[in-house]
C-alpha cells in the first residue's frame, strides 16, 4: 500500500492523504521506499508555481484538480525490474511525499541515473537526474539531513550569487533581498558575504521575524516591510525577491524610483497576498530590467560556459560552507510519517512557522510502527 500527500491544486491549503495499492512492476521499472525527505516553504512555491514551472506533472494524481508537491529526499529500492539498479541500492532526488515510488531508470551509470518515465521527458532535467549515494565513499546517512533539507535550497542561492557577479551586479550599490528569514535568502546572504567583490546585504522581513533575522548576523541592515519607506536607503540597488508580494514590490518601487537597477524574482513564499490598489501605482517609475530566475535553466547554461565539473567544485565549495552557517541558527524539528506532515501542512502555506525551524519527514518510522 502507497501512502501519498495530495492538495487540491487551486486551494493550496487543502490537502489529503490518499492510499492506493502497489502495481505490479513492468520490464526495466524499479520500486523505491521513501526514508525521509525535507518540507520547506519552498515546497508550497513548488506548488503556487504548479501551473505556469510544470511542478504538477512530475508525479501526476489520478484525480482531476489535485497535485502532488514533489520534495527531496532519500529513498532504498526495494522491488526491481531493472538489472543494473539492484535491490539495495540507495537514491537521492526528487521525489513525491509518499511511501514509495515508481520510477523507470535509464542513462544507469555508477553514480546516477534519469528517470525516463514518459510523463517526465519534457521537465527539466536536473529534477530527473537521481544519485546513486552509495557509490560515494564519502556517503554517510549522518549527512543525509542537511543535503536533502539545505543543498536543493543552497544550490539556487549559489545560482543567485553567482548570476549576479557575473552581471557585475547590475551596476547596484546595495543588494536588497526580500523575505530575508527564508533559507533561501539566507544562503545568498552567506555568499555574499564570502565573496572579494562584495555589496551590502539588507533584508526585508516581517515585523515578527527582524529580531531572529539579526541574529544571523548575515545582513548590514534588516528593515521591516511597514519601514521599507523611513528606513531603505535610495541607493542604486539590486532587488531579490523569493516572496512576490506584489505590494512589497510596490512600495521599493516608490521608495526607489530610478535608482532600482534591477529586479530578480525567485519564489513565491507570499504567493495568496492580495493585491492592494493604490492611485499612485501610475506615478511610480517603470523597473528599467527585470527578469524571473530559474536555478535549473541557469546551471545549465552556466555550466556551458565552464571547464568540465568547475561548476560542481565551487558550488560544493559554498554548499558546505552554508550548510555550516545554517545549522548554527536552525532546529532541525523530525515529523514521524505523511500523515504528521499533513497536519502541519496548512501552517506551511501559511507561513506561521518559525523561520528558526526546519523540517524533515521520517517516512519509514511511521511505516514500521504500523
């Protein structure tokens, strides 16, 4: 029996859990037990992005209107139609928050493998692409939590960090990072930070989370979205933005006016804020260059630009680096099964957890203890 989370895809707050029995296994498939896998806010953006980024048809439900947000995580195969992923073998990647999962493997090779199922050629394919762990000698189940909670996170800070060094960053005085107590957020702070040819961080923050944001250290300044307009400096400034709330954007708009070189959206972790219409909206400066960053499409083509696995050392330099930094402000909190998950689910698409905790879904204690 399959044990799977389901939301209904236009009402993200609602969501189900769903059994369904196991099919038998066709030629060249493999069934694999989830272990555990990370829950982020980046997972409902998964989900708000559904539609338009194509999140919904990586693991396609039966039912009409609802989806399945994927996740990442580790998972053992343990039924296999397919000589070279035997029985045994452990997988990290892109999965459904389930029990098990069907996949179909091909492009095998000692430390990776595609999942070639029909529905998924037409996706990205960084997110098909799943690592073969135990051809890693330097694999330890011990760091399973910080990479499949922080790496696929991290991964995209790096992209952002590196896209705007690249781009000399866009000409700006100071980088303004909205939404700063995300962890996403939080790993460009980091790299910031680390980098020779360095700008000012300032986060934008809810009033609640100013206090916990300071703390990090990460930020030259940490302002609250109510002080955007007494407190934002007007300086030649870079926006990036992982919440998309349009009356956030509104207000740097009016407080930056031309000095706002650039505006990078990233995620959507204020996806349901309601749009409030203001008179003024017509007199406000148009944003002069603008554009909606996508990590995979970007390591893609950055990675065409670079010597054979130059992308990989210096991306893995600054994953461990801020993986560090994280877990000194983090509370790894540990959900026992799906069915635990669900009933926090509808504070994630809130947004009422605190931005001190993370969360990872131990699949197989709760499987065991049935």
């Amino acid at each position: 029996m399959n044990q799977e989370l389901q939301v209904k895809r236009q009402a993200l707050a609602t969501a189900r859990l769903v059994e369904r029995e196991a099919t038998p296994l066709a030629e060249g498939e493999a069934r694999l037990q989830i272990d555990h896998f990370a829950f982020t806010a980046n997972n409902i953006t998964y989900g708000a992005a559904g539609d338009s980024l194509g999140y919904w048809q990586f693991f396609p439900t039966e039912e009409e209107g609802f989806g399945i947000i994927p996740v990442w995580g580790f998972a053992d195969v343990v039924e296999t139609r397919c000589p070279e992923l035997p029985v045994g073998e452990r997988v990290y990647g892109y999965f459904p928050p389930a029990s098990t999962v069907v996949m179909r493997p091909e492009q095998v090779k000692t430390r990776s493998f595609v999942d070639a199922v029909a529905h998924r050629q037409a996706l990205p394919p960084l997110y098909n692409r799943y690592q073969r762990v135990l051809a890693d000698p330097d694999y330890s189940k011990a760091h399973d939590v910080p990479k499949m909670l922080l790496s696929p996170l991290h991964l995209t800070s790096y992209c952002i960090w590196d896209h705007l060094q690249q781009s000399d960053w866009f000409g700006a005085e100071q980088i303004v990072i909205v939404s700063a107590s995300s962890k996403t957020s939080l790993g460009v702070a980091v790299a910031l930070a680390r980098g020779e040819d360095k700008r000012p961080a300032i986060g934008l923050t809810a009033a609640g989370n100013v206090e916990f944001v300071q703390q990090t250290g990460l930020y030259s300044e940490v302002i609250a979205y109510p002080n955007i307009e007494e407190s934002l400096l007007p300086r030649k400034t870079v926006i990036v933005d992982m919440a998309g709330n349009p009356n956030v954007r509104r207000a740097l708009q009016a407080r930056l006016g031309s000095e706002l070189c650039h505006y990078i959206n990233v995620g959507l972790t204020h996806w349901d804020e309601k749009v409030q219409a203001s008179e003024q909206d017509a007199e406000l400066v148009p944003i002069a260059s603008q554009e909606m960053f996508f990590a995979p499409s970007y390591i893609l083509e950055r990675q065409k630009s670079l010597a054979p696995a130059e992308f990989e050392k210096a991306s893995g330099d600054y994953l461990r680096a801020a993986a560090e930094a994280t877990f000194a402000w983090t509370k790894v909190e540990t959900l026992g099964g799906i069915a635990e998950l669900a009933q926090l689910y509808p504070r994630f698409v809130e947004g009422s957890l605190p931005p001190s905790s993370a969360y990872v879904v131990d699949v197989r204690s709760s499987s065991q203890a049935e």
